[in-house]
C-alpha cells in the first residue's frame, strides 16, 4: 500500500533528554498517551551498485518478530523547517533470515521488481531500534485543535561489522492536523529542548556508517 510520509525527526543528545518528549509535548500544549515499546532490527537492502538509492529510493525489511515488514520509501529531503514528506509503500512479507533475501515480482505492487529487475538485493547494514511510541494530540479549542501526531523516542544504533553508531531520535509524523501545524510544533519543540533536526534520513546515515558514500 502506497502513502505519504509526513514527519520531522529532532536529534536529542542523550537518551534521557529524548525520554522528556512527552513532558515538552505537553508543555507545549498537546496530550499525550501512554508510551508503548516495540523492539525492531531492520535490514536495509539493495543491489551491488546501488540501484535502489541511484533511483531514489531506500528498502528496509523490517523484524518485528512474529511479522515482518518490506517497505519501500522514496529519499526526499525534509524542507527547510524540517518537515519531510516522502512516497512509502510497505507490506508484510514472509522471510526466513539471511543476508540475500528474495521476494516476488509482485511484492509492493510489482514497484521493486521495475527498477531492480533481475538483480539480486543483498544486505547493506543493520539498524537496531529500541522504540517507545505514543499518541499526542492537541485539546479541542486549544492552539493545536485538531492536530494529532504519532510520537516515537527512538534509540538507535547502526551496524556494519565492527562499525556502529549511536544515537537518540524524536519523531512525529502527522496523522490529523495541517501540515503547517507540524512544522511550528516541530520549531516550538526544537526552541523548548535545544535538540537539531535530523540531518538525512536513518538509510542515508547508515550509508555513511557502512562506508558506502
């Protein structure tokens, strides 16, 4: 299935600082549910020479557990107050592990198959993420009447061989509300805590990670 991502992502320096979230979303006026966890390895693929990225596009086959995820999403750069949107197409696929995965000419609507054809994928780098997601929305009649966010505090950690790194991400994607509504809560949020907008997305710094660009 084929939507548009529309998100920002603010770096925190610490994990304890990205674990505020909650409390600055609220002292910006928003309120916020429960956080729930979610544990997820993610292994990005493509082709030897890179097809996929030279096209534009990241894949990211995601282990939940019990349900594994394909998603397709295209590399499009946030705008100047941060917020990114981007084509994601996504679904649940069979796989039994290993570094070259397979999948049908069908998957994501046959959108993989068009532009790797015959070429085999192959796993670039992991990325391992320990998630706490939430709900935040503004009040009926407050500033953000009408907004409604899904929120993560994401630690990460990217992978290749011996080469890792770190680091601490605050998400929000828009799932009710403007689009100009995001972009001030994203700024209001980044006045309030300090924290930067996320330069590229997780793909692009695992590419750097894994010395592929």
């Amino acid at each position: 299935m084929s939507e548009l991502e529309i998100e920002v992502k603010l770096v925190a320096p610490t994990a304890d600082q990205l674990l505020s979230l909650p409390q600055h979303l609220e002292g910006l006026g928003l309120s916020c549910a429960e956080p729930e966890r979610q544990i997820a390895r993610d292994h990005y693929l493509d082709t030897d020479d890179l097809t996929l990225y030279r096209a534009g596009w990241a894949l990211r086959l995601r282990d939940l557990g019990t349900r594994k995820v394909l998603t397709m999403k295209a590399l499009k750069p946030a705008d100047a107050g941060g917020v990114a949107k981007r084509e994601e197409i996504e679904q649940d696929v069979a796989w039994a592990g290993g570094s070259t995965p397979v999948f049908s000419t069908q998957v994501l609507d046959g959108r993989l198959h068009q532009l790797i054809e015959d070429e085999a994928l192959k796993r670039l780098f992991f990325v391992r993420q320990d998630r706490l997601q939430f709900h935040a929305g503004g009040v009926v009649g407050g500033a953000w009447n009408g907004l409604w966010v899904e929120a993560s505090m994401d630690l990460v950690r990217w992978e290749d061989g011996d080469r890792y790194h770190e680091g601490f991400e605050a998400e929000l994607e828009l799932r009710g509300g403007s689009e100009e509504q995001l972009r001030e809560l994203s700024q209001q949020l980044a006045q309030a805590t300090g924290w930067q907008t996320a330069g590229g997305s997780k793909f692009e710094r695992g590419l750097i990670v894994a010395k592929l660009i």
